[in-house]
C-alpha cells in the first residue's frame, strides 16, 4: 500500500458508524423532495430540507427548466468568463439586482463558490478580513485562500467585533464577514450593529443570505432587507439552491466590486457556468415568492410552532427564531441513535456531530419548509419527544 493510501486508511470513523447501524450519511430518497420522500420504499416526512419556499418540486419551475433546456441544451460548456455567458444568465443577474435592491449581480455555478471565490480576492495583503466564528465552511475556505490579515470575532459578539476592528489600521480595508442566518443554529446575525461597526471603523460588510432568503424580508429578500440595512451592506451573497429551488449563487454588489470580481474571481472565471435549467429555475422562483407570499407567512406560522413545541418539551433549542431549529443532544453517540430512531419511525433530520461542531454542541438539525402542513409538524414534535425521552434528554 503507498503511503497515502496507508495514511487515509486509518480513517475508520464510517466503516465504525456502519457496523454499528448507526451511520447517517448519504441516505438515498427516490423521489422528489417534498414534505415526504420515498426512502427504502416507505414514505418519511422531510424535516432535513434547506428549500424553506417549498418550492422544490413546483410544476412551474420544473416546466421552466425544461423549456430552457430545450433552447439552450444541458449545458454551457465554458465558464461566463470566455463562451458560457447566454442571455438567460443576463436576465437573472438583472432580475436578482432588482430583487435585492442593488447596482448589480454575477452568478456562479454554486453558492459554495461564490463565497470562496469572493472573500479570497477582494482584499490585499495589508487589507483586513474580519468573520464570525461560526461562518459557513464556504466563508472560511474563502478567507483561508486570501493573502490578508485575518481576524475572528466570537459568534455574534458585537463587543468582540469592534475589539478586532480596533486593531486594524485605519487606512486599510477592512471586510466583515457574516452568515445573515446561520445555518446550524438557526441565530440571526445583528445586522444593524455590524452596519454600525463599520461605519464607525470605515469597513465594508458581506452578509451571506443563503438562509434568509426565502424566510426574511419582503418577498423573501433577507435579512439585510429585514432589517433596512441593504444599502449599507456592501456585498449580499446568496444561492439558489435553497429557496430559489435550484443551483448556483450569486453576490449582489456595485458595479465597481463587480467588475473586479468578473476579472479576479477564479471560481468564476475558471468554473462552468450555471445550467441553463438552473437558471430558469431561480428566475421563476423569484416570481413565485414575490406573487405568492402565502409561502412565507406560513412558514412563520409553522416556525412558531414548532419552537414553542419544542420549548414546551423541554428541549434544548439555543437562541434560534427561524425555520432552522437546533435540538442540542451534546453527545455524539447518542445522536447518531436518535437520528437512526427517528428515520425507522417516519421522520428524516441531519445529525451535526464533531468535528463540524464540538462533542459537547452536537445537536439534531430540524428544518421546515413553506409546505409543511401543521399536521406533519405535529407528528413530527409526537416522535421526537418519544425519542429523546428515550435518551433520558427531556422528562
């Protein structure tokens, strides 16, 4: 055996999960992603899902995809840099601007690029990149490829934060670098605050919307239009891969950011571009969240409830008030039994385990989507108050 081989072999962590009957990962669904999937051939309700608009598996949507299909084809075949720039790309960078509410947009073929792509060039070596400790793994890839100082704030600590602008130099550039939701725990960040911060210490700020669109602000639009920050915030990331229903990702920004961007970003420049069924997808998205908003209210309706359920239970839930609910376990072993109960009893949810978070912070991630019925939630709160009884986590 060659030494890398022999090296990577000693990583058994699976094949131990397996043999004990317990392993989580990559369970097969055989059917579209709604409320309930097909797994194994029984059907189990989907409280995994990031798609919060519900709109996975809207016929309108599909009929949009395959309609672009059928004018463009499967693929593009280059990146947007050189021939993989169609007009349909054009008419969603134009329509997610207007959407957002700023100058303009670029799409990449994925929301993890646009992230890693972003944060990695916009600034120099004697520049500033200042995040949040519990950023997306696509933030911290991207800071972690820029040549710049780097400096982390604790979790949403306002305080830490200005402590860590306090030690960049004035005239340089200083970026702030946040999830809006994030993504585990389901907190928001203090968007209003950070704007402030960086008024008061000349920097710029990048909020990630991955999770906040489709959930906050009009028509779904974030939290940085939640909170009547969007013009303050210099660059708003978001994908399509959650509630636009599709794939990609895009940063919204001024024109000046964007066309360093289109000439720097090597995960732009040198990936793909997006589908054409991709992005006729998100573009009808857009549209159905705008003319529905039903979706949105009811998915706070549904929020609501599940967290006052679950507070009721007795469980541990964190400082969430989104769709996104944390049900801290604080073992790995006995979460990975309680996901593996809770899928036999009709029920799917993502385990978080080490080394994403820490042993003591593991926790069951359950999400909702705008077309959930008070019902599945309902049985869903029935089965999993049944199993963390069972593991002596609640009375």
């Amino acid at each position: 055996m060659k030494l890398l081989q022999a090296k990577l072999a000693k990583y058994t962590a699976p094949q131990q999960a397996k043999a004990a009957g317990v392993y989580p990962y990559f369970r097969a669904i055989s059917s579209e992603q709604d409320p309930e999937v097909i797994m194994n051939g029984k059907k189990v309700l989907m409280f995994g899902s990031n798609c919060y608009s519900g709109l996975v598996n809207d016929p309108r949507i599909k009929e949009a995809a395959i309609e672009a299909t059928k004018k463009y084809g499967t693929g593009c075949a280059g990146s947007p840099f050189l021939n993989g720039t169609l007009d349909i790309h054009k008419q969603l960078e134009a329509r997610i601007a207007e959407y957002i509410g700023k100058e303009d947009v670029m799409i990449y073929s994925t929301g993890f690029e646009v992230n890693l792509g972003v944060v990695s060039c916009l600034t120099g070596r004697e520049d500033y990149i200042i995040w949040d400790e519990q950023d997306h793994a696509s933030i911290i890839e991207g800071r972690r490829l820029s040549f710049s100082q780097q400096f982390k704030y604790k979790h949403n600590d306002m305080e830490s934060l200005e402590q860590q602008l306090q030690r960049c130099k004035p005239d340089k550039v200083k970026l702030i670098v946040t999830d809006g939701v994030f993504s585990m725990e389901g907190d928001v960040a203090n968007v209003p605050e950070i704007v402030r911060l960086a008024k008061q210490y000349n920097a710029a700020v990048m909020v990630d919307e991955a999770h906040g669109i489709g959930v906050f602000g009009k028509g779904g639009r974030g939290t940085c239009n939640h909170f009547g920050c969007t013009d303050d915030v210099d660059l708003i990331m978001g994908t399509f891969s959650k509630s636009f229903a599709s794939l990609g990702g895009f940063i919204a920004t001024d024109k000046e950011i964007t066309n360093y961007l289109r000439h720097h970003s090597r995960s732009y420049i040198f990936t793909a571009s997006i589908t054409p069924a991709s992005t006729a997808a998100a573009l009808k998205a857009i549209d159905i969240m705008i003319e529905e908003p039903w979706r949105q209210e009811h998915l706070w309706e549904l929020t609501n409830y599940a967290l006052e359920g679950f507070r009721n239970m007795g469980i541990e839930i964190g400082n969430t008030s989104t769709p996104i609910i944390p049900l801290f376990v604080r073992d790995d072993y006995k979460t990975y039994h309680i996901t593996r109960d809770l899928l036999e009893d009709g029920i799917f949810v993502n385990p978080v385990v080490s080394p994403a978070v820490a042993p003591t912070d593991t926790l069951i991630r359950f999400s909702l989507m705008a077309t959930h019925t008070k019902e599945q939630v309902t049985t869903a709160l029935e089965k999993i108050q049944k199993v963390f009884r069972k593991y002596e986590l609640i009375n």
